[in-house]
C-alpha cells in the first residue's frame, strides 16, 4: 500500500468518523435534517473509500483510475457535507454552489470508479 492509498483510507476512516458525529449531532441541533444528510453522504462515502482502496490495491479495478476516483469522492464528500452543515451551523454555506459541485464529483467518483471496474486491473 502506498502513501496515497493510506491517505485515501485515512480520509475514509475521517469521513466515517465525522458522519457518526454528525449523526449524533443531528438527532439533537437545530438544523437536523441537513446534517443528517451530510453525515449520510460522509457514512456511505466512508465505506465505498475503504473498499475502493481495497479494489484498487489489489488491482480488481484498475488502479490508477481507482484512485482518481476515490480523490474525486474525498473532495465532493468534503464540499458537500461542509456546505451542508456549514448551513445548519452558521446559516451560510462554504461558498456559492459547493454542495452541488460536491455533488458532481461524487457521481463523477462513482462513474470513474464504474470505468475503473471496466478496464480491470492485473487482479480481474
């Protein structure tokens, strides 16, 4: 496992990590219901991150597009659920349009992670 796979799995472990707080947090603050979904989006990412480094190091997926992948997951997790509870929190966002553009580069995440599977790795 190189640095960058224990980077992504660190900022996985992070993410899943923050989702449980955000959980907990949501059940009692106002605002609720958009940290609720950014500790779901945080929580699910979490887990697919994990797995996703797990593919590309073993080469089920192709690794490199792997990779590219689970940055551009890490990236869209972080602008989408910092623009959602930076919301809950402050009543204002990161910046105009983060939460969609985070949302752009999760499903470009899954989209490359789907290409990845495609082409295959030396483990496929």
């Amino acid at each position: 496992m190189d640095v960058f796979d224990r980077l992504l799995l660190t900022l996985a472990a992070l993410a899943g990590f923050g989702g449980v707080a955000l959980s907990a947090v949501a059940a009692h603050a106002t605002g609720g219901s958009q940290l609720e979904t950014a500790a779901r989006f945080l929580l699910i990412h979490a887990a697919a991150l994990v797995g996703l480094v797990a593919l590309a190091g073993n080469g089920f997926v192709q690794p490199s597009v792997g990779r590219l992948a689970g940055w551009a997951m890490i990236i869209g997790i972080a602008l989408f659920a910092g623009d959602l509870a930076l919301r809950a929190w402050r009543g204002a966002g990161l910046f105009p349009m983060a939460a969609p553009m985070g949302g752009f580069l999760m499903m470009g995440g899954w989209a490359l992670l789907a290409l990845a599977a495609l082409i295959g790795g030396r483990g496929a």
